[in-house]
C-alpha cells in the first residue's frame, strides 16, 4: 500500500517495501522549491521534510541524513501504524504533495 501509494504521487518512485518497517521515496522536487530551501538555507530534502511536518504533522527523515546521492531527494518514513491509520497519513500526505507542487510550480 506504502510503495503503491507513493508511486501513485507525481514526481515520487519507491521501491516495494519488502519485510522492513521503512519505505524510502526518491522525490523530485520542483527547481522553485529547491530553491526556495537554498534562500532558507536548508537542504531541499530538509526544507521538504519540514514543509511536511509544519503542514500536516506527519514526521520523515530527510534522504540527505543518509548520504543520498547529489542531485538527488529521498526520505523515509516509518510504515507502522495500523493500516487504516496508514491509508489516513498516506492520503494527506498525498494531498499535501499536490499543494506544495501548485505552490512551487
């Protein structure tokens, strides 16, 4: 449902989660928004993660804590809750990713 979900998300592609409590998106993000981040002094994964969390509550730990590539945006985030509670986050963070794109474009 996770990786579904995420691949279903414009500009996101995540590999299926196979046994492990993680997923770890690759997002692109819009050549505003990273630079947006650049101007706050962030990283834009970072300015990402924030953006979501200020905005939705939800909490993912940027890509570039675990030496993604340059160029390149991840996160993770935790799959544990129950899976109604799950399809509930995925949905707002679904929402949530098409108002940063209208806003970044």
């Amino acid at each position: 449902m996770v990786a579904d979900t995420f691949n279903s998300i414009e500009g996101f592609s995540c590999n299926p989660v196979q046994g492990a409590m993680y997923a770890f998106p690759q997002i692109k993000l819009p050549e505003k928004a990273i630079q947006a981040a650049k101007q706050a002094g962030k990283a834009p994964d970072v300015f990402y993660a924030f953006e979501v969390l200020e905005s939705t509550g939800i909490c993912i730990v940027p890509g570039s804590g675990f030496g993604q590539k340059e160029g390149t945006y991840h996160f993770r985030t935790t799959i544990l809750p129950q899976p109604e509670k799950l399809k509930t986050m995925l949905d707002k963070f679904a929402e949530f990713h098409a108002s940063f794109l209208e806003k970044y474009k």
